[in-house]
C-alpha cells in the first residue's frame, strides 16, 4: 500500500531502478491452473522493448525474463509469481551533468522534493524503464482473461503531435513501430519523427486500449469503479496527462438523448458509454482514450535550476525515447488488462453464486 | 475494500441508497486536534443540495448532517468519525414504471447484470445522491488541509454543453447556481437550460478544480501516483467521462520544448504539468478538468429493452437533474481534497523525518 | 485502513464511542440475494446486551439495530449495510472523577498518549460497548455461512478465574448467563461472582469458539493464514491477551508423532492442528482458544498518576462488568464468523474455478 | 492483498518455493536516508540459516541475499526494496515418495485442497524456508527503528519440550543454538535432541519476543490494535500454534487488582498488560510469547491418505528440523520489528503533529 502495488485480488508489487541491478514484480493473487511459461511472457515484453526501431530509445535491453516462483510443471499454483528482468545496457555516466540539475517536465524536481535522495541514473525510479514489470505481469492478466472469459485486450495509437491516425484496420498495427492502425499513413509519421529526432526534440500522442469480450457485471461502485480504476492504472502510466472513456470530452457537448446508448435486443446501438455504466460493465467493449505528454528528456536547451536553487540552462543527451506514446501501446493494454483481471476476481467473489435472476 | 471506501490513511466509507432511510459514510483516519463541528460540514453539504435553482432536481432535501462520534468536545478525537443524513423527500413510486425497463445510458441496467437484484428507487445506490457524504468528508478534509497546510481547493464550470465559460475572477462562482466564473454569462446558461427543461433532454459539462498552496513532494510512484489517485476519485464521479491533469488532452500536440514547464528561482514558468510530474506535486497549483456527460434520466422517449429482453420505449419522469454537472463542482472539489490529504498523510509517514536535504 | 476496518472482501468498518450519540458499522462486500432483517442482527445483539444478569454491568441498553442501507424487499442488494444503535443509557457524569487520572489496566493511559486528546465517558473509543457493531456484522456473517456452506460458528466458556468448567452439552450454553456448557457448575459461578462483586474487584477467563463444517481450502499463506487472521481478529477484542489455536500452548511439550493427526479415509484421527494447517482448513472443525484478562475498572483503590505526573490513588465507580469474559462468547463467534466470511469470498475469488482435481 | 504482503505502510511482499529457483521479497515503505548493505541484512540471515548446527535441518543453503532496488549509493532512497536469495541446496527428489500422500501435521493436505495443485519439492511455499525473506525484511525495520526510535528487539527460547529454560542472561542467547538465556542447561537440551534425532520425531517449544523502548502511542483501534498486528504476525509464522502478550492465559486466572499494572510518577510497577493497554503501547516493554508445534516431516512412520484417498503408511525422510522451535527466535524478533515499524509510521502520518498536550 505504499503505493507501488496495483490491484487488489491481483496484485502486482514493482520494483527496480532503471539503473539498478533488476527491475522486476511479484504477482500475487493469480489463480491456480492456468498454463504459464516465460515465452507467454517474453512476446509481450518483447512488443514494448527498447531499441527495436530507430524511433525510440537505443538502449539495448533483452528484457529477458526469469519466473522465480509460482509455476510449477508449467502451470500457476495459486502463489506469488515473483518476475526477474535484469538491467543489462545501463550507461549511468550519461547522466553525470544532470545530477545537481532538474529537467524541466522531469520527475526528478518531485522526486528530490520527497524523498530528498536522489537516483539520478536514467530517472531511477521514475523511468519508463519501470512500465517492463508491469507489461510482464500483464502478459498472465491477458491470457488468464481470454482463457477464462474469452476476453481480448488490444491497443493502437490514433495521433501522433497533430497527425490524428485514421482506424483501417486491427491488421496493420503490429507491423509498424507506431502501433498504428494505417499502413498508409506510416511514411508520413516516420517522417515526423525523423525531423523530430534532428531537432532534439519530442512529442506526445494518444493511445487507444479497447477490451472486447467484457461480460456485464464487473466493476464496484461507489468508488472503484471500473472506470475508477481504469482511469487510475492509465493515469499512473508514465507521461499520461489524460483519460478518458467511451465518447469521452465529447460528452460535455452531447444532449443526453444523444448520448445514452440505445438498446434493442440484438444489443446497444451505440458506445458511448464505453463499456462501462454506473462503474460496473455493460457487456460492450471497454474503450479507453489516453493523452501522453512529451519526453521531458530533450536535447533542446532549456531555463532551469540547479539543487542550490541557482538557475542554470539544462540539455538531456543520454539515449531517450522522442515520442514515449511509441512504446506506450503494450503497457496501455497490460494495464487493462490488470484492472480487469482484478475485477474479475472481486466478482467471483461476490457474485458467482447468483444463479437465479428475474 | 469492497468499493465503497476511498483513500488508504485517510479513508472514507460509504453508505446509503438514494431512497433508503440514511445515507452517510464513516471517516477513519482524520487526525485528532482538527476542531470541528456540524456547520463546518453542513456549509458544503449546503453548496450540493438539490433543490436550489429550478435548474437542478426539485427533490427538496435539507441533508442535515449529524456528526455520530469522533469528535469530543468540539475537536477531533483521532477516532472514526460517524456522518449521517437522513433522506427525507424520498418519493419512491415515481419509478415504479421504470421498475422492469433500462434506461439507455443508466447504471440500472448494469447494476441488474452485476448483482441481480434491483432497487429501482431513485438508482438506488448509483444516485447521485450518494455524493452528498462524500462532500461531508471532503469538508473536514479541507478543513484540515487549509489549517495544516494553507492548501486551498476550489472549483468552477468551464463549459455547459456547447457554451465556453471564460475565466472572469473566483469572485463570480459563488454567485450563480452554475459554479460560473463569468456573471456575464449567466443569463444564456439560464435561457439554455430552460429551453433543455422544455425539450426534457439533459446536457455535459466541463469542471475544473484546482488546489494550491499543496507543497512540493506529495504523492507515491510507482502505481498510485498522485494523478493517479485523483483520477481514479474522479472518474469514480457519477457522470464522469474523462479526467485530465495540467495541459492534459492538448499535450498530445505539444512539443517537449514546449510541454515542459521551465524553471527559475523564482519558481515555474508555466503549468503544462498541472502540479504533478512523476507522481508527485510539484508546488504548483494541481490542476483537473473533468468531463461530465448528460443525465441519463430524461423525458424524451428512448428504445430499451425490459429485464425479460424485449423491446420497450423507456421515458424518465421522477426529479431530475438536467444538468449533472450544475452540481458537480463542490463536489470535485471534496474529492480533490480527499486524495490530497490522503497524500499528505503518507509523505507524513514516510518523509516528514528527512530534515537535512543537500 | 486506519485500524477500524476488520476483513478485506468483507469489511466491516466501525464507529462511535460508549457515551456518544451512536455506535454502529458499515458492513461491505456482503454478496447480494441473501434474506437479511433487523430481527436477524438483534437476536445476536441481545446476546450480548448488558444489563441481563447481575453479574454483568447494570447499564441499560435496548441496543436496537436500524439497518440503514443495503437490504431491499428483505434481501442484500450487494451494497454497504449501514448499521446503527443508539447509545440511550449513558450516565456521563459516572466518570467525573477519573477525567485527568488513569485506571491501572486501562486504555486511557495508552489513548490519551496517542491521540493528545481524551474522551473519558465510558472509556470512549476503548469501551467494550463497541463490540456491538462487531457482533451485528457477525450476525450477517454468521447467516451466510449457515445458508451458503452449512457453517456453524459457537461458543463456551471454559474457565471462570480458577474454575475450570467442565463441557458437559451444548445445550446448557444458552441457558446461563455465563455461556457455560455444564449447568450444574452455575450455581458455584454465581457465588464466586457474588464475592468478587462485594470486594469490587475483577477476574479473568477463557472462552472457546468452534466452527463446525468450514471445508478444507480456506485460508491465505503467507501472511493472511486464516489462523493468523483469527488471531488478529481475537487479540484485537477488548481484554484478550492470549489466543491459541487447536493444542495451541500444549503443542510445546507434544511430540510430533504425538501432535500430528492422522489421517484415515473416514478422516482425521484427532484434532491437535485446531482445523488449520500451513494456514489453510483442513476440513476439521476450527477450534479457537482466548485468555481474556480481568477488567481494569474496579473498585478496589490502585496507585496510579494524574495527568500531570503527580501521583494519586484510583478507584472506579461507575457500572462495569467484573468479568468482561462473561459477555465475551458471542463477540468470539461473532469475530470468528467475519473471519470466515472473509477468507470464503476470497476462495471463490481464486478457487472457485478448479474444476478437475487428481 | 493476496495474503503475501505483510505490513500496511511497511510492506512485505513475499515470493517463492523451498525448491524454486529463488525466494525473496519487495519492501515498500522503507522511510529513504537510512544507511543500508546488504551486510546488515545478511548478519540476521546468517542467524536464521540452516545447517548451522546438528540440531536443525542439515540443508546447507548460504542465503546470501542480493539487493535488487531501492538503495543509492548505500543510503534508501524511499522506493520498494528488492530482495532475492538464490535457492542452492534443493533436493527434490527426495521428495519424490510423498508426492502422492500427506503428512500427519503438514500444510500438504491443506494447499491441495484449496489450489488443487501441489509442489511437494520441500514443502513448496509452506516450507518455513519462506521466512527467511521475512527475517531480511526484518533486518531492516530492526536497523530503522533502533536508529529513529532506540528500540531493540530481542528474543530467547524459554521452553524446549517439557524443559522449561530460566532467564539468566541475554549474554548467553547468542552463545548456543538454541537461543537459550542458560547456558547451564545447554548440555540437557542437546542430550534431549540428539535423543529425539535417534527416534526420528520431533517436538514442540516456547518463544519469548521482547521490545525495549517502543514509546507511548503506537497501535490503532479498534481492530487493527498493536497486540492484534502482533498475535496475526505471529500466528502467521510456520508451526504457530497459540500467541500471548504480557501474562498472557495467566490471566485468566487473575483478579483486576492483581493485574493492572499499578502506575508511580517513576513509571508502571508491573508488566502485566506486556506493553500494550486498549492496543496501544504503554512505554513499557512489548512483551510476547509463542507457542510452537512440533514438525510434522518426521521419520516416524504414521497413518494417511494418498490423493485418491486410500489409506497409506507415511515416513519422511528428506532433512528436516526435529524443532522448528530452534530457529524461530530471529524469525519472531523480525515479524515483531515489522509490526512495530508499520505502527511507528502510521503513528507518524497520524500524530506527529500534536505538539501541545494537556
């Protein structure tokens, strides 16, 4: 409860630094039975790992993963499933200039402001580097969801800076680096980037996550909410600066007669809701929109002070991601698929065993 | 854990059902110290309650609070602190027609699927009524922020459906029953949301709440970041459709140069971050803009379906807000408070004994 | 979480002080569809009501329960039931005398060293009138288990001071103001009672709670065993300084070809493990010992210091019982029942499923 | 949330198997700036290891713990600390004759009943092998609360069997393996356990905790009292059977004027209450005692059931503990250390700022 465990029937502890000896997670809570190898969790680690286009940063990490305990002849016990990664490509003295300094954006003002210690270290604790833990524990979150539930979590970017992304098809977004839905529009986003990357500088993005699948009944009101907890697993994520559901700020503008999705007995004729009513799902797909930030981390010169309060002018070199919206596709999907594994269980709990209904 | 509690040190426990006898919540975790007394909660609970411009719901309610225990002698004990408000325009058979139908865009249907029993009355439990001890304990949460801290929470509506608020002065929010920073503007959010009565549809609204004076180091990486928790309190807002901090949906298109807020001694240039960044406030003013959609509960005829699946017209009569988002502002407000003096108390736990920092 | 929350998936949060307006409870996580009235929570409740016999406080309290929220038409709807009982027999001014001292034994020392603040009537917060609350959440809890898995939750007394009770039936149990299993021993009880009235002075017992029919399964290693669980649940009620499980302090001087029970196809052999194994029922009925030690309010002048240090002597008027044991039985249950309430909802949550087993 | 994690502001999340690749644990909540190596974890490691006598398992395990995070430059920096000890000494095969049947007295029966799946390699994660991490978490909270707070906490075996151990002196706990405060009465203790080694058996012991300096204040009512986080603790440690705070069941048998601790302006002039009055500490010293069971993995062929429920003869061999008691005194210390770490934080977020008491 100190803050670095997500969940509450499934519960994902984080650990690690970016430039530590490991980072990694236990995942507490799994249910027993369900077959489980490092591959199932290599692929998704795989989609979020550095170095594998020249868009993002050109730290090389295996990312390789090491389960530690909680298998047992290749399926889950029922115990803490404790999850390795070794940091391999760290190259601390990057960032001997930027010790005594704070970047502007940067969490490393907010960092020394609590805990008056500070790793400087590729961000230490506050690095996207962290979000590998979470993507591996997603991995089990996302298999135990389509096994059990048949449930299907996938994501997609739908702008890049100005360049909003047109949706044409599931198809195209694993064989780009962007995640993006539009073979066509790819050129043009490489290009950006590649003018970007010249200037030293970096750009935000919105993401996409929807889950198909979702039985009605998840969720608890009054304060975890589906949605509640949706937005607070999205809004952890690094950079997130918003989240949304369904249509999202558009409701502001919206007549409730247009907005409240209309049901017929094939089902709703409309998501505006975005899966979720009154916190609790409605058997639609859970759709969620986020806003990332730009990369503090830029080469760009910048005004800034140092820890004595001086000012001073702060330039980032080190290895970096221009557009951390790039890699943010498979974390944003993980961390859906945490939410709702956990929810899942929290209705077992309670619900299972209605078995009569009007 | 079950739903109904937010915060983890400063922990509100939620009650009630929209036409039930009571509502209320407890307060565990309040320190002991803070003087308080009925009228410091009954102000706010005042600035919610329905009933006050013919442009919320006419369900007159006085929301007396009446405070059960934690508090001796006028102060604080430390103990839990017990609130209750009686409901007593309760007027049950108006949704005695909506007892077997959905209404498209409302949380019965969902309700329904999750625990297959049904409290039609007034939502039940997904009311918004339910709000009202939520704002009893984000008062004594303000309370104590304003007197430890010097923190201040406040709120206002930036947009009604299509109409763009603009920011006159703090001095205009008090005075008109939208929360509306502009008294220019009131008379056409009047004349629009009589002409919504007449058409007996609803609309959205934008609110923003804003807290200053939080000082820098608030808030815990990794997961339960504080933007983390402030958006998982306010999605978990009824209506609630989309939460962003600081520049938040509009950082999508900013460059880093541009995004990151820079800074000199004499503090931050700007707030793109919205007063967080990595989690943890930065000392400057925290910043949420929050999307609401329109009430789901309207006169206008609707396609639905009833609970043995066939095709009905669904029209709400009952005591409605047109408008969910008229009310909403004292309301994101006490969340806003809830999470920051849960915050408080955890860097109180773990930092406040770093007393030498380079 | 801040210590007036027992249980995780069933929760019960509790408020209110012995001369306040009210105590009560919120009870959370309760599964929907189960018949549920007030009648049902006051049969425990005026178990353990005082001002029954002679030998236990002389305070008169109806205790009467109102449920506020989360039962409609007679059913849980799966929502927070809000409890409430009304404090009407507070006689304040009994505890004038000990506003600025300290009773040796007692938590007004311990409170007043925490919280800086004091609230004397009655012990406040440390009175044992707050186990009410507890056994009204009992209460449900104790419906469920029977109804749901054929549970049964019940208690003795097993020792009054030196009297070792003998366990003659069940049946004597409800019979006697003491919960003793052996009528012909109540009449002995009563002398030694008597006596210790007239000197004003207090004494100790043990109580026994046994859940019959818990099947084997239930319990969480590491931390949360469901003994580990019971024990906090037990040593957290008012005067208990010893709890034990099965053989519990006779397991020191057993062997283990001794203290291990065998196992036959017809079942265990013996009972030495108390029902719980490596944290987790076997099957066996869970069988809970507690030491609960003599009151500290008595009569009887003790040396002890004012609140500013000075030495003074202390005598406790006011109405209290000589032996807070002898209301203890149906509070154990009450707390053994919410134990298990709890580790049941979370075995569904993660065990439910296990279809096949070897 | 799991049943892993002990602790609510100091956490311990626990992971692993006996015969797994690794054990180990996050801490989150470590306070940042205290001094920590791995050198201070591995003093009260090397306490808990096996192989270090002829008297407890012949296991030969370094335990040599790795610290994976949350340490900079050898100070905490306030984020989750990684822990991993590398299992090195497993021999699962021979486990191989009890894969099929349980143990009298063994957690076996218990885990398969509940996930349905069993890791019979030593035991699994019901190995008390899993302490160890418990103790390394507990070498930190040892090392905190000795620095911020001058505690010491610090523990003996007071019983081995049916020989009672006298107090003579701390000096000679650290001087014989089995923790005893006598060194006279070493030479019978070992005479009795080569004795029972010959027989194949095992046997059961009493473990005395002791905090010195806790101040006044620590401990939350109602439910999650000092006592009560203490009683779960230890119940929750392997083998377990009954947990007593100051005297205990003696106080059973107490009268109140025998009891209550009397209180001098010099301080209490009795112990009675062990340190704690209404969950609470007093300012005395916590004071608690532990009752162990014998091992249930002994040589003695005893009656059982295989998975398909046919009657069998069961005989352990593998390496075994004979007392479990032996090395339980470290492990007791840690988990008494964790409590009262998680309570001098929350005292912390909650108190800290009373500064003018009447």
């Amino acid at each position: 409860m100190s803050g670095n465990t997500l969940g509450k029937l499934f519960c994902v502890t984080n650990f690690g630094e970016s430039h530590g000896p490991a980072i990694g997670c236990v995942v507490d809570g799994c249910p027993p039975g369900l077959a489980l190898s490092a591959e199932d969790i290599q692929v998704e680690l795989d989609r979020r790992r550095p170095g594998t286009s020249r868009h993002v940063t050109q730290r090389q990490e295996a990312d390789q993963v090491e389960i530690l305990s909680g298998v047992y002849e290749g399926v889950t016990t029922g115990t803490p499933i404790g999850l390795l990664i070794r940091n391999t490509d760290a190259r601390s003295k990057d960032y001997s200039n930027i010790t005594d300094t704070f970047r502007p954006g940067h969490a490393d003002y907010a960092y020394w402001s609590r805990y008056g210690v500070r790793d400087p270290r590729g961000g230490g604790r506050s690095s996207a580097r962290l979000t590998a833990p979470t993507v591996a524990a997603g991995a089990i979150a996302k298999k135990w969801l389509r096994e059990q539930h048949g449930v299907q979590v996938r994501g997609y970017m739908s702008q890049l800076g100005d360049i909003r992304i047109p949706f044409t098809s599931w198809a195209h977004v694993p064989e780009n680096p962007f995640y993006a839905p539009d073979a066509a529009i790819v050129p043009e986003l490489e290009t950006y980037m590649d003018a970007l990357r010249r200037d030293g500088d970096s750009i935000g993005a919105r993401i996409e996550v929807i889950a198909e699948g979702v039985p009605a009944g998840w969720g608890e009101p009054l304060y975890d909410r589906l949605d509640a907890d949706i937005a607070h697993a999205m809004m952890g994520l690094n950079a997130v600066k918003g989240v949304s559901i369904g249509a999202g700020f558009e409701s502001i503008a919206q007549r409730g007669s247009e907005h409240g999705d209309e049901i017929t007995p094939e089902g709703f004729l409309s998501n505006n809701a975005g899966g979720v009513l009154g916190g609790i799902s409605s058997g639609q797909a859970v759709t969620v929109s986020l806003a990332i930030k730009p990369t503090s981390s830029i080469r760009v010169e910048r005004r800034s002070i140092d820890r004595a309060g001086n000012p001073v002018m702060v330039q980032t070199l080190g290895r970096h991601d221009p557009c951390v919206g790039i890699r943010a596709t498979p974390i944003a999907e993980s961390l859906l698929a945490l939410v709702l594994i956990d929810h899942a269980l929290r209705w077992r709990s309670q619900c299972l065993d209605v078995s009569e209904r009007p």
